[in-house]
C-alpha cells in the first residue's frame, strides 16, 4: 500500500484512513483497526500490557534472530536442576 489522497502508510504494518479516520494495524494475517478518537485509549492499554510484562517476573525480553533481529518478551524459562 502506498501513500494516497486517503491513505497514509505510517509504516510496513500501520496505516491510516484520512477519510473514514480509521488507522489500520497489521500482524501477520490479522488486521486490527480502530478510529482515530479510540487510539489513544487502545495504545494506552496496550502499554499497561507491555509494562506488567517488562515489570514482571515471570518474563524476560529477548533477541529472535529469526529474519531481522527484534526483541521479543517471551515466559522466563524455568530453571533446571542439575
């Protein structure tokens, strides 16, 4: 998708409408889309989610070195005895 008249690509998995006012998400085969006046509730929920995880102990943030390199949050191994 390229920029357009209505369509702005913010980057390779965000857009947004500036006709109907709807920014579009993308993740792989699921496209997640909310209008503009609810995004800011929705991004602040999502950072409350990010901030338990990064916070927590139950998790960790690591590398996948699948493709580029991105940092993923990802259950803390359990330890093994030895």
């Amino acid at each position: 998708m390229t920029d357009s008249d209505e369509v702005v690509v913010i980057n390779d998995r965000c857009y947004i409408d500036l006709e109907s006012h709807v920014v579009a998400i993308q993740f792989d085969r699921v496209t997640f889309t909310v209008y503009v006046e609810e995004f800011l509730d929705f991004f602040n929920s999502i950072n409350d989610v990010k901030d338990y995880l990064v916070k927590s102990d139950s998790y960790v943030i690591g590398t996948n070195m699948q493709g580029p390199a991105t940092k993923v949050i990802v259950p803390k191994p359990e330890e093994q005895c030895s």
